[in-house]
C-alpha cells in the first residue's frame, strides 16, 4: 500500500497543473504564528489551492500550538 497522496488535478478548480511542492509554510492559531518548515504538498498555480496528505498533517499537528500537548506544562 502506498500511503502517498497522488494528485493529477486540483479538487477546487480542476486544473491539471497542481504540483508538489516543498515550502515552508506560516500558519495561525488563535492570533499566533507559527511556521512549518519544509513543508511537502500540493498546490494549484491556478487558483492557490493547498492539499495536505496525512504525513503533512502530523508534521502541522507537531508543530502547531493547537496540539502542544508535552511542552505546554513545562513552563507552568
Ligand atoms: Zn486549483
């Protein structure tokens, strides 16, 4: 079983020119910023669409203040 995401085009606007691509990607929680760095997904050209696999989920989760489950009580 492959669990790689294979797109050949765009779930938003149907254009075929949706890629992968590897970026650092800046997101918000709750007014705070925080950025994933080399970041593996898929984005259309045309109409900005992002698609996450579940790998790129898990390194957004990892990263993400919303899921800072371990570190959040270290400096109570
Ligand atoms: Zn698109």
């Amino acid at each position: 079983m492959n669990d790689k995401l294979s797109i050949k085009t765009c779930p938003t606007c149907g254009s075929d020119k949706i890629q992968l691509v590897v970026k650092d990607v800046t997101r918000k929680y709750k007014g705070q910023t925080y950025t994933v760095p080399a970041m593996e997904f898929y984005e259309c050209p045309n109409c900005g669409e992002k698609v996450y696999d579940k790998v790129a989920m898990q390194k957004i989760e990892a990263y993400s203040p919303a899921y800072r489950h371990e570190h959040a009580l270290a400096e109570a």
